[in-house]
C-alpha cells in the first residue's frame, strides 16, 4: 500500500454552485486525470471517504445554521436564509447543497484521520480548503468549513497540536476566527492583503486571543506579488513559526489563486514558484513532524490552464515524486474543446510571454518590512508564553 492518499469520489466534482459562477469543481476531474496521463497517480492511491456524521459538523458549525443549510437544500424559500449568507451573489442557494459539501468535508476529515491515525503519512482532498466558511454563515463559495471539521478530528481525538497553513491568495479567515482562541491550532496565512482583497482581514496585528494568543500569523502582500517576493516571505515567516510551534501536523491549504493569470486575485506567481511553495512544506512537514501532511485545494478561477497544472506540482511534492514538464498530448484533446482558453504545452509557465511588473522593488520593498513588522509583533509574544 501506498503512503500517500488521494481522496476521490466523483460526487466531489459533480455539483455546481452555478452556471455562472466562478467556483468550478470540476478542476478535481481535470487535476486527476492529468495525474493519471503524467503516471504519478494511480489507484493505489485513491482512496474513498468516510461518511461524517452531523454531530461531527456541528462541532464546528452552529445547529441554526446547518438547519437553514438543510432546508434550503429541499428548496424551501425561507428569507432568513439571507442572513446567513445563502442566496447571495458568493453563495447561490443549490439542489443538494448541503449533501455535497457535507461529502467535503468528509473527504477532508477522512484525509485528516489517514494521516493522524498513521493509516498514511501524507493525504490529500483537493475538492476541499473552503476556507471562508463561519460557524453560522456562508461566504466567500464556502458553505461549511472541512477545514475546520478535519482539524477538529486531530485536536479532539488524536490530541494534536496541528499547524494550519493556508497559502490562497485569499486570507484563510474562517479557520482562523474558528480557532482564535485555541492553542492547540495556529493558523498561518499568505495572502494578498485585506485592503485590497476579499475578506478584507488577515492583518499582522490579528495574533489570536486568550489560550490562542500568539498562533495567528498573518503575511498580507502587496497586489502583484511575484514569485520570487512570494517564497522570501515565506522563507522569512513560516519555518520560524512553525519551528516555534512543534506542530503534530501540518494541514495545508493550497489554492491556485495566487497565479497570475487567476481573474480574481491579484498575485503575480508563476507555476514553478507555487511549486517550490509546496515543495518546502513538504520538506517542512518531515522536519518537524515525521512528514505528516493534509492538503486540499481551495481557491483557483483559471480552472482549465492553472489549477490541474498547479495541482499536479502540489501532488507531485506531498507524494515525492518528479513531475514532467510536458503536458500529455492525450490530456490536452481531451479537455481543450471545453476550456475556454488555450491549453499550455508545459506544466511550467511560459515566462518569456510574460509582461514585466510595474514597481517590482517598491513591491519587493513593502512584502519584507510587513514580514520584518509580523515577527517582531509575534516575538515577544511568544517569549511571554
């Protein structure tokens, strides 16, 4: 058997919040048969997840409000459900909906009990990482938190102290109010800042509160944050951390909204840098915690060009494996007709095609005082822990 889990059932990909809408879960299916044609996934690793019970969503999630969930599914037309962030704009009112995420979740939560239970060292779920999820609303295409689901499963019946590290180009914000005051969860996020960017939080200076004093970490980037800037930062910000920490394990979120060419988000990554972003946590992950790991996807609007691309690198480095340059010609004719843009060649990017930024120093500049700014705000901190 193998060490690393892929979490699938194609009931993760086949619901859709709109026809519209910018969240697409079919970047799973086009993720994993990429995996497939390049020969670095095949079905020893995929595993099926476990079913979640309510009781289990509900310790994350407030009774009023997966109720609502329920009853929106049905198609009841009930005006409370405004108020709790259904119906809106972000997070349309679909058939099933409770159903679907709820199998997110427990895609989610059987990656985290593989792993803590020791049944695989490292899982992934890239149907997850629905971040902005509260524990009585729905924001940001998120409707119930598997993040927060799965990491509760550690912490309560594993005792362990796990490090929640979320590189989406949004703030990760749900799972850090979920886990503001705990101690036993530090929250780290890379991200375009709030000033600019939805949900408009994730400043240094929010560092957790009571028992959580000290283990929320935020590193807010400037728009148009390239790769090189990006993994500074993170070399700057997230080995210290979690050095401080001595987590049990490391659930990270990856979203692939941190490329340049994702429509709603304004970082500037290539391919290779969010690959070497991956690729230190993993090294990262066997540093400090015997190489356990749990990733999940997340954000990512360029589904066709981007994400399975991205994806594959974030596969690639949790099972340690090398990954091709070259995209197969099999997988190109059998997605090209639908995607709405033409299809790369190569899993890296092509940087020559790429325009220069404008204000790359003043950008460079600003990203390393923020990181200077957040370790001397949490140092002392922690010194007092």
């Amino acid at each position: 058997m193998s060490d690393y889990a892929f979490l699938y059932d194609s009931s993760l990909s086949q619901y859709e919040l709109s026809d519209s809408h910018p969240f697409k879960p079919i970047r799973l299916e086009l993720t994993r048969s990429l995996l497939h044609m390049l020969g670095i996934l095949d079905s020893k690793h995929e595993v099926e997840p476990e079913p979640i019970s309510e009781a289990e969503l509900l310790k994350v999630h407030d009774k009023s409000y997966v109720d609502m969930v329920k009853a929106v599914s049905r198609g009841e037309k009930l005006n409370e459900a405004y108020g709790f962030g259904l119906g809106t704009g972000d997070n349309p009112i679909f058939s099933h909906m409770h159903t679907a995420i709820m199998g997110v979740c427990s895609a989610t939560t059987t990656a985290v009990e593989l792993v803590a239970s020791g049944q695989k060292q490292r899982a992934i779920n890239l149907s997850g990482g629905l971040h902005h999820a509260h524990k009585k609303q729905a924001s940001g295409f998120c409707v119930y938190n598997d993040l927060a689901v799965g990491i509760e499963r550690a912490v309560e019946k594993y005792g362990m102290r796990v490090a929640y590290l979320d590189i989406d180009a949004h703030h990760g914000d749900g799972v850090q109010w979920l886990f503001y005051d705990c101690a036993e969860v530090m929250t780290i996020s890379l991200h375009e800042s709030g000033r600019y960017l939805f949900p408009g939080t994730g400043h240094t200076y929010e560092t957790g509160k009571e028992a959580g004093r000290g283990m929320s970490v935020n590193l807010p980037l400037e728009p148009f944050t390239e790769g090189e800037s990006y993994l500074e930062g993170f070399e700057a910000i997230v080995p210290e951390v979690l050095r401080f920490f001595k987590p049990d394990l490391i659930v990270l979120q990856a979203g692939a909204d941190m490329h340049r060419f994702d429509p709603l988000a304004d970082l500037a990554l290539d391919i290779s840098a969010m690959h070497k972003s991956y690729q230190r946590v993993s090294e990262l992950a066997d540093e400090l915690c015997e190489g356990r790991l749990v990733a999940t996807g997340g954000g990512g609007y360029d589904p066709y060009r981007t994400v399975p691309r991205a994806w594959a690198g974030l596969w690639a480095a949790l099972s340690r494996q090398d990954l091709a340059a070259d995209i197969p010609q099999g997988w190109l004719e059998s997605w090209q007709e639908q995607s709405p843009v033409e299809l790369p060649l190569t899993i890296p990017d092509n940087l020559k095609t790429w325009k220069p930024i404008p204000r790359r120093a003043e950008i460079e500049s600003h990203n390393r005082s923020v990181a200077k700014r957040l370790m001397n705000t949490l140092t002392p901190i922690w010194k007092e822990l």
